[in-house]
C-alpha cells in the first residue's frame, strides 16, 4: 500500500518555510526522501531508518516518528533551486529486498 | 562520483515490438531496481533483483518483462511485445549492501520508452 503524502502541492516565495508529510499504514523500516525536476531522475535527498531519527544537510531536514508511521521533510528558507516534486519511498524491510513504494508526491514551487 | 548510467535515453517504437532498455548500475552495488513512472504520475516499482534472480516484482511486471544481467555491468529490461500503455520514463537503480546508510537507492537517468 503506497504512502500518502501532504500537501499534493505548496507555493511559496523564496526565503519561506515547508513542511511535507508522508504516511504509512505499514510498519516501515525505513524513509527515503527525493527530489525530481521536470523530466530529470529522482535524487536522493536523505534515508532515514527505523527507530525514529531526524536527519538534515544544509537547510532541508527530516524526522521519521516510528510509531506513528510518519516522516516529514522541513525545507527551511527555501531557495528557487528547491522547486520539483518530492516523494517519499517506504521500504517495509524484511523481505522486501529494499523496493521502494512511492506516495504520489508533493510539487513544490518557489517564486522569487 | 560513481552514478548510475542507462541508455538509450529516448527509445520509440511501435506497439508490438520488443524493446531492451540497459542500465550500467554503480560498480559494486549488488541489489538492482526497475521502476518506471507514467507521466505526471508517481515512480512505481517494478522488479528487484540480486544475486542473478529476480528477488522481487510487482503486479505490472508479467510475463512481457524480464530482466537480465548478461555481464559483470550491464542490467537489462527486456519487454517482449510492447503496448501503448507501456509508454512511460523507466529508471534503474542499484543500492550497494542490505542496511545503514547503504540502503539508499541510487537512480540512473531513465529511459523514455514511448510506443506508437
């Protein structure tokens, strides 16, 4: 079952703050953050493993709350560059040999 | 920095057809990934594959698909009769070892797979 992320879209100016929220109905192992432009692969933006961690480089920052399934990602003082669409991937563990399930992504856009 | 390469980048053909789509995952990474994304629409998961077999798949990976690593580097997916819906941007990705920070799937370029 695909997690579910929100906001589905967030408009900002530059300089401004978000936060995008994905959730899970199964118990996770592990969040995988990225960030795609138009027509450009996935990149990896940051994992974060179960046991309930918070993670950041620069000014993007995530925390992963194990019991209730949930991982945000905080994109703080935004910057033009921080515009695409965000998906979290879940990966169950186990046996599921690291495949990601996707939620249907967060389009970000910042405006000078 | 090591990455993740798949070719051709844009492939067309026309419904019925067979197509290969390659990928040359980062060199000592052991688990490889096919995932494609319809356009507009999320990155879906496809096949998993380890130690030459197909570990996982989904419920779109059927018997048009499969994949093979015929050598040390390259990775293919084959899909044998191709049909419109097949139209999409497909990724590959490979990750180096089971846990840690070294879960983290690395993707190539994609293909854009566009059937007539």
């Amino acid at each position: 079952q695909q997690p579910v992320q929100s906001p589905q879209a967030v408009i900002l100016r530059e300089g401004e703050d978000a936060v995008i929220n994905c959730s899970s109905s199964k118990a996770l192992y592990s969040v995988h953050w990225y960030r795609q432009k138009h027509g450009e692969a996935p990149v990896f933006l940051m994992i974060l493993l179960k046991g309930g961690e918070q993670k950041g480089h620069d000014k993007i920052s995530a925390s992963f709350n194990e019991k209730k399934q949930q991982s945000s990602l905080y994109l703080t003082a935004s910057q033009l560059s921080y515009s695409g669409t965000y998906f979290c991937g879940t990966n169950a563990g186990g046996t599921s040999y690291g495949k990601l399930t996707f939620g249907q992504g967060t389009i970000l856009t910042v405006h000078p | 920095e090591p990455e993740v390469t798949q070719t051709p980048s844009h492939q067309v053909t026309q419904m019925g057809q067979e197509v290969i789509l390659r990928c040359v995952p980062i060199s000592n990474h052991l688990y490889f990934y096919w995932y494609r994304q319809i356009l507009g629409q999320k990155v879906e998961f496809l096949v998993s594959f380890y130690n030459n077999e197909i570990s996982e798949k989904s419920e779109i990976f059927d018997d048009q698909f499969s994949v093979e690593r015929p050598d040390g580097s390259n990775f293919t997916l084959k899909i044998r009769s191709t049909k419109l819906e097949d139209s999409a941007m497909y990724f590959c990705a490979s990750r180096p070892l089971w846990g840690g920070a070294s879960d983290t799937q690395y993707f190539g370029p994609g293909t854009r797979l566009t059937v007539l």
